[in-house]
C-alpha cells in the first residue's frame, strides 16, 4: 500500500491531544472502575452538552455499547426493529441476538434509513403470543450508507414509538460526522429529538478505543451497572479511556475531527465526479463516499489502497475518509485511479 487507507475510519491512528492525553493520565495511581476524576470530568463534559439528567457509562467498543445498550432495555421475548444495513445485524456477528436474546426485524432500505412506514409493517405483531414483541428501533447516525437522517426525519421516528410504546435506540458511532454534515449540536439530534439510549462513538473519530453509553432517562439505566459488569465491560483501569473523551470534547476537537473527514469526502466525491468511468452512487453526506467502476479495476487500486467492496453485484465499492485524511492524501488516490483507468484501457 502507497497511502493512506480509505477502508474505515478505524484504520486511523490516535489523534496527537488523545495520545497526550492517555499519556498525562498514566501518572501516578487513580482509583479503579471508573471512581477517578477523569472518569468523572468526562461525564461531567457531557452533561455540560446535554444536561444533568442522563447517565454515562464508558465501556471499550462500539459492539458493547450497542449490545449492552439494547440488553438494558429489553426482555428475551422483545424485538429490536432495525434497517437490514445495521451494523448490529451485519457486522457484530450475531452479538445483539446472543446477549439480548432478542430477535432483530430488518428494515430493507435504499439508504440506510428507517420511516415510520417501514417501521409501522412490524407492529402487526403485538399481541399475538406466537410473535415476537416489537419493542425497540435502533437507527444508525450516519447509516452504514453514509447517509444522515434530518432532525425532523428522527423525531418523526421517535414521536412514533413513543406514541406506540417503544424505545429508540441510536447508533452513534460516526454520530460527530452527522453532527457537522447538518451543522447542529449533540443535544439537538439525540435528547431534543427523542432519542431513548445513544451509543456515542470515540474510536472512528481519533480516539485510541472507547464509546459513551448515554441513558437520557436516568430510570432506563437503573440496571446497566450490573450489565455492564457481566458484559465485561467494566474496565478497571478507566481513566484511560474517559480521559480520551475529555480531549475529544475539549476545544470541540470531536468536531473538528469530524469536518475534516466529511470535507475530504466531499473533496473525493468532487473529483471522483471528474472521471467518467466512475459513477458516485449517492451524494454523500458525511465521511463516506460510494462508487460503481469498472470491477477489474478494483483488485488493481486494492494492490496499492486498502478499501471494500460495498456491493459485489453492482461493483460499488466504499471510500471511507477519516479525522486524519488530507487533501494530499485524495489527490494521490485520484491520481492512483486515473494512473490504473489509463495503464487498462
């Protein structure tokens, strides 16, 4: 490989505040499982974003505060109603199911994106003992598609299954990213907008690892402490991980993380729409860039950039930019691809 990948955002290293940060903490002792001052100036940073009421819980990785989020909220018998594109009925391997005992009800969608309608088909089967109880949404902000739902399109999900007695769960690991791409705030998009349980992601925005499980009903979260722990997420030595949140939430550098991925994106998308043979399959809306080119080209660029193929079948392929991609970095690429279009022509 010649440059920078474009495969994921968790290919990135640790952004240079974080590192220092992780460094600073290691001093002297603190106390474990989450009793010391980082672990709770961290917390303190984000009530400072969406006021006392919540409860936030660090675990390690996106899976965790996914599963252990939903198991929270959930009996054996429930349902969780998601978009077939979910990274917790594609790419978790069967954990939400495992851990919740919970059957998942997939959403086919064109974008990634959930609607009341779609949701709506799955409520035939309340009541109905031979059914699973549908009891949880759980959407992705931004989807697996790389796309953004609008503050009006989540709050029409929420008004929904509130009015139909369900939570809405949020996947938030590139949650920063839809953040800047509609240019509002953490608490518009999760707490104003209804949402029940947010997995708000660290480890694709420059973080070493680490996510925030944040309750906006202190109620909902009686029982996570114990679940956490059988989860085998209570990290003893935390400091380390919520003293990264602390370096991420200062000086807003989780959003300046988050634009200039979404920038570079836009920057690939503008000069991927220069060349011909490749045709951009959606605009994209935040740090992820989808395109149908030629498929044997793919191996070829793949020789010298890590990325995946998103589609087999229609030879799409996805670009994922990150907090440290710079334009230096998509001119390359481009020029990679232009080199390769031309060598095979």
């Amino acid at each position: 490989m010649i440059g920078k990948s474009f495969a994921s955002d968790n290919y990135a290293g640790i952004h240079p505040h974080i590192l220092k940060a992780i460094h600073d903490a290691n001093e002297g002792h603190a106390q474990a499982y989450g009793n010391d001052r980082y672990t709770q100036d961290a917390i303190a940073l984000f009530k400072q974003h969406l006021g006392q009421t919540i409860d936030v819980y660090f675990v390690c990785n996106g899976t965790a505060a996914n599963v252990l989020s939903l198991n929270t909220l959930l009996k054996s018998h429930q349902a969780i109603i998601c978009a077939d594109s979910a990274h917790i009925n594609v790419d978790e391997c069967g954990s939400a199911e495992k851990y919740t005992g919970c059957k998942l009800l997939t959403v086919a969608t064109k974008d990634g994106k959930l609607t009341v309608e779609g949701i709506a088909h799955y409520l035939t089967l309340r009541g109905n003992q031979h059914k699973v109880q549908p009891k949880l949404i759980s959407i992705s902000q931004s989807t697996e598609s790389g796309t953004v739902y609008t503050l009006e399109e989540i709050k029409q999900i929420t008004d929904f299954a509130h009015a139909n007695n369900l939570f809405v769960h949020m996947d938030g690991s590139r949650l920063s990213n839809a953040i800047v791409s509609l240019n509002t705030n953490l608490a518009a998009m999760t707490k104003e907008a209804g949402i029940d349980v947010l997995s708000f992601g660290g480890t694709k925005n420059g973080m070493m690892m680490g996510e925030a499980v944040i309750f906006f009903n202190k109620e909902l979260a009686e029982d996570f402490p114990y679940i956490r722990k059988q989860g085998m997420q209570l990290i003893s030595k935390m400091r380390f991980i919520s003293t990264q949140f602390i370096a991420l939430l200062k000086d807003d550098l989780w959003l300046k993380n988050a634009r200039q991925a979404n920038a570079m994106a836009q920057l690939l998308a503008n000069e991927i729409k220069k060349i011909p043979a490749i045709k951009l399959s959606q605009e994209p809306q935040a740090n992820a860039v989808f395109a149908c080119l030629d498929p044997k080209l793919i191996p070829l660029l793949q020789e010298k950039y890590y990325f995946y193929i998103w589609n087999e079948t229609l030879s799409e392929v996805r670009w994922m930019t990150s907090w440290d991609t710079t334009a230096e970095d998509i001119q390359n690429f481009v020029a990679c691809i232009k080199q390769t279009l031309q060598s095979h022509s």
